[in-house]
C-alpha cells in the first residue's frame, strides 16, 4: 500500500487487527526485516510496516534527513488518522521514533532499540568504517550517519509516550548513549539485553516481537 505524506510516498504493508503498531527499520534496509515479528505481532495489533524514505518502495532521490524522514512519519499517522500508536523503530528508525514521539500526541508507546541521538554516540569502530566506505563509495545514506542525528535532551524531555529504550549488550551504540535517552525521556524504562548486538534479536527474529508483546501489548 502506498500513503502520500507531503512530499513523498510511504509504502507499507498492514495486517493484523487491535491497536496500532508501526515499524521502522534501520539504515539502508526496508520492511521486510520485520517479517518474522508481524507473523507474531498481528495477532495483538494491526501492524505497519514502512519503508521509510529513500528505501524500499517509497519515494527515492529526495533529501534524506532523520527530521524529514520524523515529520513523514507523523504525516502517514494523520493520513490513515491513527491514533494510540505504538511506534517501534530499529537504528535509524529509533532515531526517527525520539524525534516524531515529541511531535505529534498520536503516539502514546515508544519502543527503540540501538539509537543515538548524535554520530559521537556510536562507536568509533563503525564511525570509522562507515567514513571509510564513503570514501569509496559515496552514498546519501552513510553521510546520513556520519553527520546526523542532533538531538536535543530537551526534544528527549518532550516526549510523553510510554517509552522502552533497548540495546544489545554488544551493540553498535555507546552504552553510554543508551542510558542517557532512557535516563532523559521522562519515565523511560531501559534493557539492556546480554548476548544480543545491535539487530540479532531485531532482523528476520521473533525476539523483538515478544518484547513489544509485553510491553504493548495489555
């Protein structure tokens, strides 16, 4: 299905049936990571699954920024008019669901998992290798992570949704950074889950499914 949300198109799939859910995936991937986890989630709610801007079946060539990509999210819930949403996102999506959960009062849930609200929060290894892969391969989406996000603790301190924030304790992401957005969204419970990095219990896994389960899904 497509949603015309300003100046792009979205395209997601739904399915299931109850409360809202929405799913954004990381960078430089497309709904599909999340197949396993529908098969589960749609039990509980009628999940959407995006392909956010730049990727998938939505609208390429335009200007990718973790801004746009938030107001084009909080554009697709009042274009289907969903309201009490659960919004989950992995990596980029994370950091698309801080910025759009202090924007629009349409989300009430937030769960994220490896986000960071600047590039110094991810660590120096990956940094380096994604500056590396630029350099060779130029490409829009690894200058996204090399020169945002730039989030603001009083946009964190905005957000009212019931919040989850999540991290695997080999993940890509500071820890550091993890503990800062749960310790500064207002009432923010954290996991760190031991044994994960940062999409094991994400890409093509039920795991993830069952957290938003409990979390969610009463």
């Amino acid at each position: 299905m497509i949603a015309n949300c300003g100046e792009v198109q979205l395209y997601y799939e739904k399915s299931g049936q109850g409360r809202p859910l929405v799913l954004v995936h990381g960078n430089g991937e497309d709904h599909s990571i999340f197949n396993e986890a529908v098969a589960l989630l749609r039990e509980r709610f009628t999940c959407y699954a995006l392909d956010s801007r730049g990727h998938g079946r939505s609208s390429r060539g335009v200007p990718l920024h973790y801004r746009a990509m938030a107001a084009d999210l909080c554009a697709f819930l009042e274009a289907l008019d969903l309201r009490d949403v659960l919004l989950y996102g992995f990596s980029d999506g994370g950091i698309v669901g801080l910025l759009a959960a202090g924007m629009t009062e349409r989300i009430t849930g937030l769960a994220v998992s490896g986000a960071n609200l600047s590039p110094r929060g991810v660590k120096s290894s990956l940094r380096l290798r994604i500056a590396l892969e630029n350099l060779l391969r130029p490409s829009p989406l690894l200058q996204l992570m090399l020169r945002e996000p730039d989030i603001r603790d009083e946009e964190l301190r905005r957000i009212r949704a019931k919040t989850l924030v999540l991290a695997g304790s080999g993940d890509l992401i500071r820890e550091r950074e993890t503990r800062h957005i749960a310790k500064t969204v207002p009432g923010a419970a954290l996991r760190i889950l031991p044994g994960e990095d940062h999409g094991s219990y994400i890409v093509h896994s039920e795991k993830i499914a069952r957290i938003l389960l409990a979390f969610g899904g009463e």
